[in-house]
C-alpha cells in the first residue's frame, strides 16, 4: 500500500482491520485504533489509555499528504495532524500483513 494511492474510506477500512489489536508506531510505541461511534478515527496509546482523535478533516488532509508523498515520517505530517504517526502505525501493519 505504500505507493498506491489511499482513499479517507480506504483508511477507515484498515482501521476497522486492526480494531482493538495492539499496533506499534514506527518508533516501537504500542497503541490500539478504532472508530466512534461518530464516524470518526481514534487512537489509543498503551502508555496513556486515553483515547484521541483530530477529526475526520485531520485524517482527510494526512490522506491527501500521505497520497503526495508516501512519507512515513510523521514529522512529514506535523502541520496536518498529530496522530500522524498512528496512522503511519496502521498503513505500515497493513503492508507487513500483506
């Protein structure tokens, strides 16, 4: 998935795929995703509990970076979002599971 192109719908997908699962950052830090039940992305870090979400237009706008430039580095997406490194977390799961 890296070099392909994702849609908002394509990223609540993967979501959905690793609902509850534990996931890791690409620095090695554990976290969980899903979706309120609003619609809405949310991540929650192991080291914290607390879930957090920046909205769907956060999660719109790292799609619209990330199809630009298939970055993995969240620092690449800090003026977007920042959970940019949870939905990092989630693309590249998907790749490895591939």
């Amino acid at each position: 998935m890296n070099s392909a192109t994702i849609t908002y719908d394509d990223l609540i997908e993967l979501i959905r795929r690793f609902e509850g699962r534990l996931v890791e950052t690409v620095t090695g830090r554990p976290f969980t995703a899903g979706i309120a039940r609003t619609g809405e992305i949310f991540f929650t870090p192991s080291s914290s509990g607390y879930g957090q979400s920046d909205g769907r237009k956060a999660g719109e706008r790292f799609v619209e970076r990330y199809n630009q430039t298939h970055s993995v580095r969240p620092a690449d997406y800090a003026d977007v979002t920042r959970n940019a490194s949870y939905f990092i977390g989630v693309i590249l799961a998907a790749e490895e599971r591939e």
